[in-house]
C-alpha cells in the first residue's frame, strides 16, 4: 500500500471509530427519552379515546412521572458532561512574540504536511510532546485575536466562517535546548500531522464526548457531606462510567488511526533526520531523569529550585556523551544552532518551565518566596550542596544527643563537646549484645551491624517528620509578574506533586546519606576539601580539585556492617581529621 493509502486508511479508521464513538451517545440519548415518547403515546391515547379505563389512568401518570425524573437526570448528566472541565495540562505559553522564530517554524511545518496550524504553543517540562484540545467552553472560548489562531495564521479572511480552533502544540522543554533546529522540525512533524484530524467533525465531537465523560468521572468522584449530593455524584458517576465502557474500544482504535495517519503522512518531512533525532528523543529523556532525581531534588527538598533546568540538561547530556562510549559523537552536533534560539528569551523560558517542574514533580510553591527561591548552577555548590551536607550532618548528631551517645573521647579530641566524625564512627562500629530491634523499625530496616544502626534509622525517620509537619505548607502563590512571560494557566491544583520523582528512601539509604554528610563536611573543614555539582550523579565532594567517587563502598561497609576499616583508611589517606569539631547549618 501507497503511502497515500495509508494515510486514507488510517483516517477512514478514524472516522468510521468517531463514527461509532457518536452513536454511543446517540443511543443513552435514545434510551433517555424512550420513556417520554411512551408517556406520548399513552396521553394520546386517553385524548383519541383509546387506551381508557383505570389501569390505563394509573400506567399514564406512573409513565409520565417517570418520564420526567429520567429527562431531568438526563439533562443533568448531559450539562456535566457538556460543561465539566476536561483535566488540562500544566504548561508554560509561548506567545508568538516571545517565539517568533518557533512560530515560524510551525507554520512551514503545517504547510508541507497541508494541515491546519497549532492555535498556538506551549512547553513542558518533559521529554514529550502532543496536541492537546484547549477550547471546552469551561476553558474559556479562544480569542480570535490570539497569536496562533488558525484565521490569523492563514491570512485576514473576516467574512470567512469561523472555524473550529487547532489544538495546542505542547512541546518538552529539554526538546529545545539539547535538540538542533532540523531535528526538533523532524521530531514535531508526526505530531503537528495530528492537527488534520483534529480539524474533522466527527472526530473532533467524538473527542469531546470522551473527554466530557472523563470529565464528569471526576466530578463525580469529588462527593460531598450532603447525602443527596453523594446520592447524585454516585448516580451521575455510574452513568459516566458506563457511557465510557461503551465508547473505550471505539475512542482507542480512533487515536490509533489518527495516530497512524499523522505519522505516515509525516514521512515526507525529513525522513532520514527524523532516525537521528529519534536517537537524541530517547537520550535527552535520560539526561533529563538524571538531572531532576539526581541534581533537582536534593535542591527542592531544601527550598531552592535550579532556575535553569534546560540548560544544565545539556551539560549533562554533553558529561554523558563523554562517559559512555553509546552516546559518542551527540556533542559534536552542539555547534550546530540549538532549537532554543527560536526563543527570544529563552533564559525566561528555562526559568518558567524550571518552576513548573518543581512544581509538578515536588510540589513546590508557583511563585518565588522566603523559603522558595531560585539557585544558579554557579552558586549550587555552597547554595545547595554545602548547605545539604551541614544540615543532614546536624541531625545526624542531634539524634545521637536524642539517644545519649557520648562525645567522641581520645588525646586526640580537640573539642569533646564538638559533633565530629570520630563520634559517629565510635557509635556504629562498636557492636551491641542482641537485642530485639526498636518497634517503629520494621524487621528488613533493622538488620544492620549493630542494633544501633536501627536505632539511629529511627530517630533520623522521627525527626524528618517532625521537620516536614513544621515546614510551611506549599499553598500555590501567585508567579511574580517579570513582564517578560505570560502567566500560566490556571489548572488544577490537586494533591502534589503530581509525579513524584522517586520512592521514600529505604533506612540503610537514610542512615548513609546522614553518615556520608559527615564524612564530606570533615573533609572540607579538615582537609580543604569543596562541594561541587556532577551533572550526572548530584553533588559530589571534591578532593584536590577530583571527584571523591569511591567514598560510597566504605560508608555502606560502616553502615550495613558495622566495620570502619575501609573508611578509617580511606580518611588517612585523604587526610581528613575525624577527631576535629565539623560547622553544622
């Protein structure tokens, strides 16, 4: 088959699915008012003098009341459907004077593929990109002077009748910065395809009946104290979820048929680019999960966000590229124009989409404040890196205060009422006698060393969450205005963050990172040691200008084992005092 073939099969599937999609609601319309029409027949039946006699009296007046109940519940249904808000994705917008370029692009995109241009563009903090249907009347109708509006994008045509509104380009911001300008074009062609389908009637109002219905789901789901209420949210939701169950299959083989046509119609846009950046498709989401879990998160959990994620995803990707012999010869293409310079501000964009990924993934504030403020990558060594160790090392030694360890102890101890290294290293290496673990240990966590391990999970677990109940809540706040973008959105706000980054750390993984702050503060207080930022791994302690990478190994022997041999030696070689008082936050 053609490639044209393809495309007419793919959107012929399409639309005989809409089709089917359509006559799901056709039917519970159907079914809605068949007890009216009944209620009809039996009240004309009593006027023409047919139909008499007690038992007709009584079957038209319990007809017609049903009737009535099942037209006002259907018409409840049906404006919930039609005005419930479809979940919208949190984006940054990019106006087409912040992106003229961008634009551009898009437009000439549109037209060698002969579809109907984006309404406008948006980014994502992700590595992914779609079209998304912003014109349910609960999102506001479009405005016809929007940049991006189908009739201002194809020409002034004033007496032109209106037309249905493209969907939004979504774009992942780490697209822009760490693709080059011909391979973002190849990577958005199968996507911006997907506006030709989108422009057709009854695909598009298969759409907004599933997405009503999901819509409705939700409401539903959101049941009040009022018995009644949650009598109707039950009944509107039962309806909801049968209608879905009925339309599932249907509205599934749709977007598979829209999604074959838009791709095989993309096949004409940069064919062979389109492998290469596919390549660059899957590193960048790699870089990117490093980046966030491994450099973002330690800054979020301590009130400051990177204020330039897309950026740092390059230098990780471009440390990658130097690491793993996979993805040698990616930074060669660097000197080639990244997709970012189709912004005009794109440090403003970076920084918008940085807030909202903190945002998403942590649930931080959406706007700047006392204990939510922005960090450079040049300041995130001693802004971030320095500050997690003291502070972890603080706890660390107030948890032994809690559970009555001694000071470190020796001719050597300069301070015997300073927290240092030595005292964490007497009180894990010394074994206790068995000893059932503490209760609010669980048997897998308990199994260290020593007991005493176990105990110090404990009390690090109790006074995280004592912080975390006394750490303001993260309200969503108001974005300062900078002038420089719009104001995202409103969405909604939901229990965050929405996408957790990773699980709650397991207690040998606790007790380590706490052990590990230790050691890195001795070294920079002892031994001119300095924090310092690994693109790929998070922060990092430097030692003579290196990357102290094999300190993990020996802190895990102390930690699980209970032997301080490999991290004794490990700190005469590197000429760190564990006997000298350590500056806690």
């Amino acid at each position: 088959m053609t490639g044209t073939g393809v495309v007419e099969a793919g959107a012929r599937t399409a639309r005989s699915r809409a089709l089917a999609v359509l006559r799901v609601r056709s039917r519970a319309l159907a079914a809605a008012l068949l007890p009216a029409a009944l209620a009809v027949i039996l009240f004309v039946g009593d006027s023409t003098g047919h139909l008499v006699g007690r038992g007709w009296d009584l079957a038209r007046w319990v007809v017609g009341v049903v009737a009535v109940v099942v037209l006002l519940l259907a018409a409840g249904v049906g404006l919930v459907v039609a005005r419930a808000r479809p979940a919208m994705t949190p984006t940054v917008p990019v106006s087409e004077k912040s992106a003229p370029d961008l634009y551009r692009l898009v437009r000439d995109l549109a037209d060698r593929l002969d579809v109907p241009a984006p309404s406008a563009i948006a980014l994502t903090p992700d590595c992914d990109s779609w079209l998304e249907d912003r014109t349910h009347p609960a999102h506001g109708p479009p405005s016809r002077e929007a940049p991006g509006d189908p009739d201002v994008l194809r020409g002034p045509a004033p007496a032109r009748p209106r037309r249905t509104a493209a969907p939004v380009l979504v774009i992942g911001s780490p697209f822009l910065w760490w693709m080059r300008v011909g391979e973002l074009r190849a990577v958005l062609a199968p996507v911006v395809a997907g506006t030709g389908p989108s422009a057709q009637p009854d695909i598009a109002a298969a759409r907004r009946f599933v997405r009503g219905l999901d819509a409705a789901v939700a409401v539903a789901s959101t049941t009040g104290r009022c018995p009644l209420s949650r009598s109707v949210c039950a009944g509107l939701g039962w309806v909801a979820r049968l209608l879905l169950r009925g339309c599932r299959e249907h509205a599934t083989e749709m977007e598979r048929g829209v999604a074959a046509a838009a791709a095989e119609r993309a096949q004409t846009v940069d064919y062979g680019l389109r492998i290469v950046a596919q390549e660059q498709v899957g590193l960048a989401y790699a870089g990117w999960d490093r980046l966030l879990t491994r450099v973002a998160l330690p800054a979020w959990r301590m009130g400051r966000w990177p204020s330039r994620l897309d950026a740092g995803v390059v230098a990780a990707l471009t440390e990658l590229s130097r690491r793993d012999r996979l993805a040698e010869g990616f930074a060669s293409r660097l000197g080639e124009r990244p997709a970012c310079d189709l912004l005009e501000e794109p440090g403003a964009v970076d920084e918008a989409a940085s807030l909202l990924a903190a945002r998403l993934f942590h649930g931080g504030p959406a706007g700047r404040g006392p204990d939510w403020s922005p960090v450079d990558w040049r300041e995130y060594p001693d802004e971030v890196v320095d500050r997690k160790w003291r502070t972890d090392a603080a706890r660390l030694h107030r948890v032994l205060d809690t559970l009555g360890v001694r000071r470190a102890s020796g001719p050597a101890v300069t301070d015997p009422h300073g927290p240092t290294l030595a005292r964490v290293l007497e009180h894990l290496s010394v074994p206790a006698p068995p000893a059932a673990a503490p209760a609010a240990v669980p048997d897998e966590e308990a199994d260290f060393g020593t007991e005493r391990g176990a105990a110090l999970v404990a009390g690090l677990s109790a006074e995280l969450a004592r912080e975390e109940a006394a750490a303001p809540a993260a309200h969503p706040t108001p974005a300062a205005d900078t002038g420089r973008l719009p104001a995202t959105p409103a969405w909604d706000e939901g229990p965050l963050p929405l996408f957790p980054l990773e699980p709650p750390r397991t207690g040998r993984e606790l007790l380590a990172d706490h052990v590990t702050a230790v050691v890195c503060c001795a070294a920079m207080d002892t031994a001119g040691a300095t924090p310092g930022l690994d693109w790929l791994d998070g922060p990092a302690l430097l030692i003579k200008g290196e990357r102290a990478a094999d300190l993990g190994p020996k802190v895990l022997a102390l930690v699980e084992n209970g032997d301080p041999v490999p991290l004794r030696a490990w700190l005469v070689d590197s000429g760190i005092r564990p006997e000298k008082p350590i500056r806690l936050v």
